[in-house]
C-alpha cells in the first residue's frame, strides 16, 4: 500500500496518499458489513432462536479486534483456515445436492429435446421438496 500511495503521490499529487488510505479503508469496512448481513441472514434462516444470533455478533465482533491486534501473518492464515473450511462444507452440500441437480438436468434436457423453451417447475421433480419459491404462479386474466 505505502508503494502504491508513494507512487500517486508522485505522478498526481499530495492527495493521492489520502484517498488510497480512505478507499482501502471503505472497502475493508464494507467487506465486513456485507460479510456479517450474509451470516446473519444465514443464522436467521437456519435458527430462529435471538441466542444463536447473539453468540454470532459477539464471535464477529470478537474476530474484528482480534484481527486488528493480532499480526498480519496469523490473521492471512486464519482466513486460509476460514477459506478452506467454508470450500470443505460447500463441497458437501454440492455432493449432498447432485441427485436433485442431475433430477432438474434430465427435465431441462427433456424440455430441450422437445423443442421447448425450458422452464423450471418444481412439481415436475420427483422429491422436491420446499421449493415454495417455484411454485406455478396462476395467470392474472
């Protein structure tokens, strides 16, 4: 970063220096806010409980000022550590989820082989369930 803002401070002024420390800054804090709303949202899809939402925001508040303490090198490792696990579940949940996913192809390649424009609709997937975002709306006349 001090090479970056050395080098505009070179080529377009004293200023320079200034707006890369707010950008980085802006763009630290917005990553964090938008980082915590996906996991909060996430919590209150999973638990409806407030204590589960709680013991998240003080884990997140918790991980911030141990974050800004600690040294760079061990906060780059957690988040590799953080970046792993999260890959490690979605692989899962991918594997868990591919037979309804190669259920959802073989209706698209269906559709496709009849000559139609496919459309999803979940109650033609045998063992779909909770797919009430689907769901055929019905035609205003």
């Amino acid at each position: 970063i001090q090479v970056t803002q050395a080098a505009l401070n070179h080529h377009i002024g004293g200023w320079a220096p200034t707006f890369i420390a707010v950008a980085m800054f802006l763009f630290a804090f917005s990553s964090v806010v938008g980082n915590y709303y996906y996991g909060e949202t996430n919590i209150e899809f999973i638990k409806t409980s407030k204590t589960w939402l709680n013991i998240y925001r003080i884990a997140v508040i918790a991980m911030v000022v141990y974050g800004s303490l600690s040294g760079f090198q061990i906060v780059w490792d957690m988040a590799d550590l953080f970046m792993g696990i999260m890959a490690l579940i979605n692989l899962i949940v991918i594997a868990l989820l591919s037979n309804v996913a190669y259920k959802v192809y073989k209706d698209y390649a269906k559709q496709r082989k009849q000559g139609l424009d496919p459309v999803f609709k979940a109650k033609n997937i045998p063992g779909l369930k909770n797919a009430e975002t689907w769901e055929d709306e019905k035609q205003e006349a």
